[in-house]
C-alpha cells in the first residue's frame, strides 16, 4: 500500500514510500538533500518497519531535533499503526 507523509522540520516537505507486510519500498524524498536522500532511500529499501524505526529514529540534523532519516522513520511507523487500525 502506498503512503504519503508530510514531514515537519526538515527540506524535504514530504515521503512516499510502500508498505506490504512490514517491509518498507519505493522510498521517494520531495525536497531535501537530493543525494543523501536518494542514498538513504537505497539503504532502507526492503527494510521492515522495526528495523528502519531501529537505524533511523532520533536522528538530528544540524540543530533541528528532527532529521529526514528520523521523519521517514516517524512516516514508516505511522503509515504500520493505520494499517494495523483498520
């Protein structure tokens, strides 16, 4: 299933990613670090929700208390609690 995330506090205004059985694909950054993005989005895919939320969470950037890394974590587990929901 396919989620869109609007991230808060970083360049990269929102995250698409696949999410079929825990396993996190297709991670796609709008806005941001192009490069370093477009790396993480490599590192990550295939992925389960656990161990993204594991590597990525708590990530800073500069002096914001929140990076792009921890924003995908942060969409990766939101997007696993809706489907769990419903």
């Amino acid at each position: 299933m396919e989620f869109t995330y609007r991230t808060k506090g970083v360049c990269a205004q929102q995250i698409k990613f696949d999410l079929d059985d825990n396993k996190v694909t297709n991670v796609e950054f709008y806005g941001g670090c192009n490069g370093n993005l477009k790396a993480i989005s490599k590192l990550v895919d295939g992925m389960s929700v656990d161990e993204i939320e594991s590597v990525l969470k708590g990530n800073t950037c500069g002096f914001k208390p929140t990076s792009c890394a921890d924003q995908l974590a942060i969409a990766v587990r939101a997007a696993a609690n809706q489907m769990s929901e419903g």
